[in-house]
C-alpha cells in the first residue's frame, strides 16, 4: 500500500521547492519535499503511475506536476506496463491515481461487453474531436459505476481526446493493395505480417477481436515493444501495425490509417483513475485533477506526443509547457 504522511516541519527531503521559513531569530532557509508548501499545510503524499507508452507518461507527468503545484508530496511510478499491470498497482495501492480510457476499462479490465448505446460506430469519425461531450460517452457511466463498486476506485472528469485503436499501414502499401478500409485487408492479410504490441496482440479488443469481427487471418503476427511498432512498420519489417489515434508519429511518417469500417474498436476517452481513499484522506485532489477535464483534444494530444516522439523532447518538459500554457502552473 502507498504510506501517506503528513509534512512534518522535521521533513527535509530534498525538491525543486524551496520555503522561506521566517523565525523569531531571523530568517530561515529550509528546502522541503518534493511539493510541500507551508509546514501549517498536512496533505498526504500521492503516488502517480502510468502504462508504458508515450501518451500516458506525458499525462501522469501533468498529474504529477499539478499536484506539486498544489502542495502535495509526488512518487512517480511511470512506465509501469500495461493496462493488466497498471490496474492491479492501483487497486493494491502501489500508486494511487493513473490514466485510463474507457474502451479499456470497459474490455480489458472489466471484461464486459459494449452498452447497446454505443453500437461500434467508428469513434474515429464519431465526433472524436475536442471533447465529443467531454468524453462522457455512454461507456464512461458504466465504467464509473463498475469500478466504484468492484475497486473502490474513483474516474474523475475525463480530459477530452478519445485515443482509440487503429490499423496503419505504409503509403505504398495502401497504394498498392488498395486498401482504404479493415476490410480491404479481407483476402490480401495472408501475405502481410501484422505487428503491434505484446498487449494488443491478447486483449480482445484487439487483434483477436478485430480478426474475428473482420475475418482476418495475418500471415504472420509479431508482438513487441511499443517502441519498436511504428519502426518496423516504416523500415518494412512489418506490413499492419495497431496504431493509437492521437500518435504523431502517424502524420509524421506519412501513414494511412485504415477506416474502421465495420465500426468494432469503441471509444477510448481518457480519464484520471484515483483510489477513494486518498480522495477521502484529502477531497481537495479531485478538484486539482478536474482542472485538466475537457482541455485536451484529440489534436492537442497528437501533437504533445509527436513533441516527444518526433521531436526527442523529454515527458515532463512537454507537460510542463502545455500546462504554463493553460496557466494551471507557474
């Protein structure tokens, strides 16, 4: 379990902050906790985790750094895993507040099945742009309800972009196949090798499902870091690969995503997932996080990814930057 402390005057652990604390003797230069404000204040410290891919780090870095705005001590635990590993960090209480998008707690975690509200339409083409109601698609309930009941766990306010599953593939490819759709890979997928990561490869909402919703059956299937997967699409080592919508290294190498035409991968709109006991040790957390909610569109978060990926910028520079930006931090 996470330890929550309070921040004693006796904590001197080291941090960007530093606080002047006045005496009656004169004046007193102390540097505190990573986040502590005034030694009157008593929040407890919050642990921040993340999966293991771009988007998420840059995310849990704009937690982090908007909780250290507020005074609250930060761990971060970024680069966890995946979405299995992540989850169950939180629910033991390794962390206590990390991203997660409704699609996948829906799927993956829950293991539930699509609301009959929410029929397939392409999420892509379905209005996934600044915030498509803010993100409260008719998963974003169930889900709410879900992991409230079964995880003790709390989603606030979702932040706006819907990061749904694609397939991509090279320009000359698309060209040559003539592939617009899924389902232009029908007949032609024997001949091509599919890559995507480890977890892709498994979760039913992605490739099993998608294989069988489209009847799909690749020559061969590789799963690897999601580092690797856009690498070895552009160098040739793979023909396919699952994509994120809000990627920028899509536009960047000039990939063609390909139309879920049958409409199988459902929304992923992107949510803080925080335990209920922080949230009951210090409310105050909610109203920090929900700051974010409905500021990052679909767009935004393409280009905050490429910044990183395209670019070599580092997470919590491109969090801070966008954050100063919205005035959220100084």
């Amino acid at each position: 379990m996470t330890t929550r402390r309070s921040t004693p005057i006796t904590d001197l652990r080291l941090d960007r902050r530093s606080l002047m604390a006045v005496t009656a003797g004169g004046v007193a230069v102390a540097t505190l906790g990573r986040g502590a404000t005034a030694w009157a204040q008593d929040k407890p410290e919050v642990t921040v985790g993340s999966k293991d891919f771009t988007e998420q780090i840059i995310v849990s870095e704009m937690t982090a750094l908007m909780l250290e705005e507020a005074g609250y001590g930060v761990e971060r635990q970024l680069n966890l895993g995946g979405s299995a590993v992540v989850h169950q960090a939180l629910v033991s209480g390794e962390i206590d507040v990390y991203t997660e998008y409704t699609g996948t707690a829906l799927l993956a975690i829950l293991e539930m099945e699509l609301p009959a509200a929410t029929p397939g339409a392409s999420p892509v083409a379905a209005e996934a742009t600044p915030t498509a109601g803010g993100g409260m698609d008719a998963i974003f309930p169930i889900v709410a309800a879900e992991y409230a009941s079964q995880f003790n766990l709390v989603w606030l306010d979702p932040l706006g972009f819907n990061n749904t599953y694609a397939l991509a593939v090279r320009q000359e490819t698309a060209d040559e196949l003539g592939l617009v759709t899924i389902s232009d890979l029908v007949g032609q997928e024997g001949d091509l090798t599919f890559g995507a990561t480890q977890e892709f490869v498994i979760r039913p909402d992605g490739l099993p499902g998608v294989s069988a919703a489209y009847g799909l059956s690749f020559g061969e299937e590789r799963g690897m870091d999601s580092g690797l997967v856009y690498g070895a699409l552009d160098g040739g080592d793979v023909d396919v690969i699952s994509a994120f919508a809000t990627d920028g290294r899509i536009p960047q190498l000039g990939l063609v995503v390909l139309e879920d035409d049958l409409g199988f991968f459902p929304p992923y709109f992107a949510s803080p997932v925080v335990k209920q006991e922080l949230l009951d040790e210090d409310p105050a957390v909610r109203d920090v996080l929900n700051q974010l909610a409905g500021k990052i569109d679909d767009a935004t978060m393409a280009g905050l990814n490429a910044q990183v990926d395209v670019d070599g910028m580092e997470a919590i520079d491109v969090a801070r930057a966008f954050l100063q930006g919205l005035g959220l931090i100084a």
